[in-house]
C-alpha cells in the first residue's frame, strides 16, 4: 500500500496568479497522475506524471497551463498557472504501485476556490 | 467514449437496507475496482474484480462482474449511515495504463 500527502488541503486564490500543489508518496510508485474533479462529478484525468521527464497530458489540458513535476519516484508536483474562476475545482493526486492489476492511492485532494 | 456509467446517480435508502449500484462499460477490461469518496476528498479502493473473475466479497460488500454484459454490480448489505458517500467504478482496458471512470453514484444512508 502508499500513503499518499498533498497540500495544500485547500486555498484561495486570486485570478491570474499560480498555486502549486505537492504530492509525497510514502514508498516508491511506478506510477503518479493530476486529476481534477468539480464537485459532484466524476475524475477527469489532466496528466500522468513521469519521473524524470516532461508529463503527458490528457486531450484538453496543456504544460504552459498545468505544468507537472516528478523529480523522483515519490513525489510530484502539479501548478495551476495564470487562474481564472473556471480553475476552482479539487485537484487530486494519484499513485499506483504496480501495473494494470493493482489499486490506485489517492491523496486527500486540493479545493481550490480562485475569486 | 470508454468512460464507465453508473446508475442511479443518487441513491437514498434506511440504515439496515442494502444498497446496490451498478457500472456499465464499453471495451473489454483487464480489471473493475470500486473505489468510496468522502465529501469530495481523496478517494478510497474497496475491491478489485478481475475479468476472469465473476463475484468477489469483502466485509459487507459484494461485487459482482458480467463481461458479457459489460456490467458490474456493488451491493452493499446492512448499510450504515457511515457508508454515506459517492461510489466510482472505473476500469482497466486493453493496454492503457490509466483507469477510465465512471460517473459515480451518490449514496445516502439515512439514520
């Protein structure tokens, strides 16, 4: 299993600046992933962070928008850059430890409110 | 789309009742998982049920799986008003390393 830490939990922002939001795994994972989440929906899924080498982003979303760092096998970070209103949302981090026949870990999410 | 589709959306049922949800999918799967989420935080594994598998069981949860059906089911016996929460089903196809979602079902357990 891996314990996975985020933070902030939540923040307020101001349009037009950035936040970045961290996610530490407790042991090494072969895999990390940005989802975003309005309230009541579903995941939609922003990128699959790749340790040591620029992300790959889902159709939608964009590096000069939601850069994406993965230094290491345990921790990433994702930034949200330039915010506008449409940005609020929980962004959520993910893990998993082995391939396709294994459970995700999620951390506790970022509610992010940008006024 | 592959995403997975949940129904109901919301669901409202007495503590003691049982509470099923179902997912249906579009491709064929590797594996189906269910996972619970509080309140809008993180989300939390409950079962994995492989596509070579039909039924699984854990605690007061049974999952059962119809691949040629393309459908899954999450019962949940004797519920409580802790199992308030939404339920997500989400798949693993093909070659695609990442899970593909559904549209979840929120679940309210009344006291």
């Amino acid at each position: 299993s891996a314990v996975i830490s985020q933070k902030p939990s939540r923040d307020i922002c101001q349009r037009g600046t950035s936040l970045t939001i961290q996610c530490q795994v407790d042991s090494q994972v072969t895999m990390m992933f940005w989802y975003r989440q309005q309230p009541g929906q579903s995941l939609t899924l922003i990128a699959t962070a790749n340790q040591g080498s620029e992300a790959t982003y889902e159709s939608g979303f964009v590096i000069d928008k939601f850069p994406i760092s993965r230094p290491n096998l345990t921790f990433s970070t994702l930034t949200v850059s330039n915010m506008s209103p449409e940005d609020s949302s929980i962004y959520l981090c993910s893990a998993v430890t082995g391939n396709r026949d294994t459970e995700a870990f999620f951390g506790q999410g970022t509610r992010l409110t940008v006024v | 789309s592959q995403q997975g589709e949940e129904d109901p959306q919301a669901l409202s049922i007495q503590e003691g009742e049982n509470a099923t949800m179902n997912c249906s999918y579009k491709t064929s799967i590797n594996n189906l998982q269910w996972y619970r989420q509080n309140s809008g935080r993180g989300l939390v594994h409950l079962i994995l049920i492989r596509s070579n598998e039909r039924e699984k069981h854990s605690g007061r949860l049974r999952v059962t799986l119809d691949t040629s059906k393309k459908s899954s089911s999450l019962l949940i016996t004797a519920s409580r008003a802790a199992d308030t929460a939404s339920y997500f089903c989400a798949i693993y196809a093909g070659n695609n390393r990442k899970l593909i979602w559904g549209l979840g079902t929120s679940l309210a357990v009344n006291p």
